[in-house]
C-alpha cells in the first residue's frame, strides 16, 4: 500500500462511522438488501420501484407491510414513501369511520400504527384529528383495556409512549411507572414473561419484547434486575429456539439493551444463527430448511436493522428522537420514568409525501454527504502530501 492510500484510508477511517464494523454492517445490509429483493418479487413489484409500493402498499395499515415498512425505512434502505403513506392514512380513517377504530380487541394495532406513522415522518397524534398515541394507551377505556389482549398490549404501549418520550397527561388513568411495573410483576420465577398470565410456561418472544421495553429504564435497579433475568432465561432457552421469529425477537432485545450479541458470550453466535435461516430467494424461513416467509423475513430485517443502529452507536429501532443517544438515566423508577415524560409535541416535523416520493431519505443523504466528505479531505490530503514532496526535492 503507497502512503497516498495509507492516507486516504485513515481519512476514511477518521471521518465514517462505520470505521472498522463496515465488514459486520455490510454482511447486515447484504441480508437486508436480499430481503427486500425478495418481497419486491414475492409481491411483483419491480427491482426499480419502491419496496413500499404495489401490493405492499394495499396492505399497509396490516401486520405484514407495516412492520416491513418500519423496518426498511429505519434501515434507510428505501426513499418513496408517498404510496405508502397516502394508503395507510386511508386505512387509519376509514377504519375509525367504519369501525370507530382500529381493532375491537388489540390494543397492539394503535401501537404499530403509531411506530409507523414515525417511520413514515408523521406526528401519529394528529393523522386527521386522530390521536393514534391517546386512543392506544392512556385514553383506553374500562371496557377495552391494555391488557385484554395480554401483556402484549402493555409491553406495545409503552414502546409506544417511549417512541418519542411522549407526556403522559396528569389526569390520565395510566403511568409509565405502573406500566413498567405491571411488566415486572407479570415475570416469571425462571425470569421469562407469557403472554397469558396464568399460563407458566416461558415464552421466548414475549420474554424478548418485554426485554425491548423495560430497556430504556434499565438504568433503575428493579428494572435492570428483571431485565437481566429475562436475558438469562433467553440464554438457557437459546438451543430450544425453533423460529427465525423468536431468533430475531431475541437479537432485537439484546440490541435495546445497548449489548452487542457476539460481545455477550450467553448469546455468542446468535446472529450466525439468525443467518442460518436465509433462504437463497434472499428471503427467511420460520423454520430452517422452510420456504421463505413474509413474517419472518420482515422481523428479521427489524433484527438486522437494529445490529446496524446499536453499531453506529444511533437510538434502538423504536426510539424516534432525532438526537444522538443521552446518557442513560439512573436513580429510582419514579426519576428514570419521569425523565421520560418528556414531550406534548412530536419532535419530528411532518414530512411531505409527495416531495418524497422521488426524493432521497436522510439517511441516504448523510451517507452521501460522508462519502462526498472523505473524497474531497482524501483530495486535499492528497495534494499537501504532493506539496510536501515537491518541497523536498
């Protein structure tokens, strides 16, 4: 290697993120890209169209196309959002016009619905009038309550409210210290969490989401302690998990809690496994060995995003706060659940669909700018090295 490359190298080095894990992350993103190939085919969307338009676009509002879409749009691997988003706010009024909501039962509805909405680069408060965050968690009524679906409602709601550190209103029935609590109380003595509460036996998934929202309050003692024991019941049950799914659920968990997977040695290995259940559609498979599947394919683009963020040091997936990470809050539940009580108003103006609809996402514009920002100091370094020899002779 010449010193003019030696040079460029550490400019490259010194001024990208991605640094020395750009191996790691380009594998991630490699697996990524062959999961949106495969559900552009799986859905006849062609290679130059947007991943969120076409079928997939009918579907939002849907299990499938949504978390796909909070997925890929995380990851910043798609720009047009403007089909999408135009059809999943037909889908959000048409549902309270015709069904006075989202679901009868799920409460889990309003809570995806409200991580997309963010996804998309719109204020789920306010999607015609409709308040997505309210309706979902702390304007619940008697007869629909968080947890009649089971603690999934509860472990969703407050994923929810702490997407954007949203202020719960001081006449609100709920807390997110009784939410947290709730969780805790619903642990299991091997430490892992179902999703019925009479129902003993552990569940890996539920076991993983509930890691996912206790972690930002990982910083008070009782919430570290059953977040640590879920992780340690997640380990012992790692040789019996069967599904791409609870795999994924699982790398997810750990990423929230700021630990990267192969850095753990209870979990080293784990995103090899997760590998392992790559189909050569590009798509993943429930079981190994499976046809690719749109779920699994869609939670395992989640995992894989969320290794990529915990990599660029960036928020978990499903804090949308623009800033960089703050420190984490330590001190009593009361003071690490009040200092997420934060925000009346979203921190992320509403985008404009139509201008993205052939626009450029900003986190492709960031790496654009990078990638402009190591060329042109790889330059200017390159001619005063130039110089230097020059003066020299």
């Amino acid at each position: 290697m010449n010193r003019c490359t030696a040079l460029f190298c550490a400019v490259v080095m010194a001024v990208s993120p991605i640094g020395v894990r750009a191996e790691k992350q380009d594998k991630n993103t490699g697996y990524a890209r062959g999961i949106v190939a495969f559900e552009k085919k799986h859905n006849g969307i062609k290679d130059s169209s947007s991943l969120l338009s076409g079928d997939i676009a009918k579907d939002a509002g849907t299990d499938s196309s949504d978390w796909l879409a909070i997925a890929a749009l995380r990851y910043g691997l798609e720009d047009s959002t403007g089909e999408y988003f135009k059809a999943w706010e037909t889908y959000i009024v048409n549902s309270y016009a015709e069904n006075d909501g989202l679901d009868e039962v799920k409460a889990t509805e309003w809570h995806r619905a409200v991580l997309t909405s963010l996804a998309l680069g719109f204020d789920p408060t306010d999607i015609q009038g409709i308040d997505l965050l309210a309706d979902g968690t702390y304007e619940r009524d008697e007869k629909h309550p968080l947890d009649e679906q089971g603690l999934n409602g509860e472990i969703w709601a407050l994923i929810a409210l702490d997407s954007c550190d949203w202020k719960i209103p001081g006449d609100a029935k709920l807390s997110r210290a009784e939410l947290v609590n709730d969780i805790i109380s619903a642990q299991h003595e091997d430490g892992g969490f179902s999703l019925d509460g009479t129902v003993q036996e552990s569940d890996p998934d539920i076991t993983a989401m509930a890691v996912q929202a206790l972690a930002p309050y990982r910083g008070c003692r009782e919430v570290s302690e059953a977040a640590e024991k879920a992780l340690d019941e997640l380990a012992a049950q790692r040789g019996s998990l069967s599904s791409c799914e609870s795999v994924a659920q699982c790398v997810c968990a750990l990423c929230c809690m700021g630990i990267d997977p192969e850095k753990d040695e209870r979990f080293a290995g784990i995103t090899e496994e997760l590998y392992s259940y790559a189909c050569d559609d590009g798509g993943f498979a429930h079981e190994k060995g499976g046809a690719s599947s749109e779920v699994a394919s869609a939670q395992t683009l989640i995992a894989l995003c969320s290794l990529d963020r915990l990599e660029k040091g960036e928020r978990p997936i499903y804090d949308f706060i623009p800033e960089r990470p703050a420190p984490l809050q330590e001190g009593t539940l009361a003071e690490v659940t009040a200092a997420k009580d934060l925000n009346t108003e979203c921190p992320i103006k509403d985008a404009d669909p139509m201008t993205l609809e052939k626009g450029m996402s900003p986190v492709k514009m960031m790496v654009t700018g990078i990638t402009v920002a190591v060329v042109a100091a790889a330059f200017v370094a390159g001619g005063m090295f130039r110089k230097r020899k020059e003066i020299k002779k």
